[in-house]
C-alpha cells in the first residue's frame, strides 16, 4: 500500500475571522508550491473561525 500525504491550507484564524481579500495570493501560492511538492491532498477546513472553504477551494481549482 504506498503512503499518501495530505496537507492543511491554513485558513483559520485564532480567534478572529479571517479576511479573504487580504489573502487570496497567499493561499493560492502556498496551494501550488505543495502540488508541485508532490504532495497527494489538500484539506481545507472549514468553521465559523475560518474563510469560506467552498469559496477558497473554487478560487484554488481556477489556478
């Protein structure tokens, strides 16, 4: 069974609501650097602490 690697776009922010206009570069470079990584997932999580994850991976699939 070969080993697979997920990794966790970090959209949430420690007490405060996090600004998606603020970062959208940030994470979609972060998003590409892994894919070219090797990496085999991603994991965008979701909550009331964090960005719109159906928005966030949307803005990701365009790039």
């Amino acid at each position: 069974m070969p080993l697979e690697f997920s990794w966790q776009l970090p959209l949430c922010a420690a007490g405060a609501a996090p600004d998606w206009t603020a970062q959208p570069g940030h994470w979609i470079q972060l998003a590409q650097a892994v894919e070219y990584a090797g990496v085999d997932g991603l994991w965008i999580p979701g909550g009331s602490q964090c960005a719109d994850s159906l928005g966030v991976a949307a803005a990701l699939c365009a790039h």
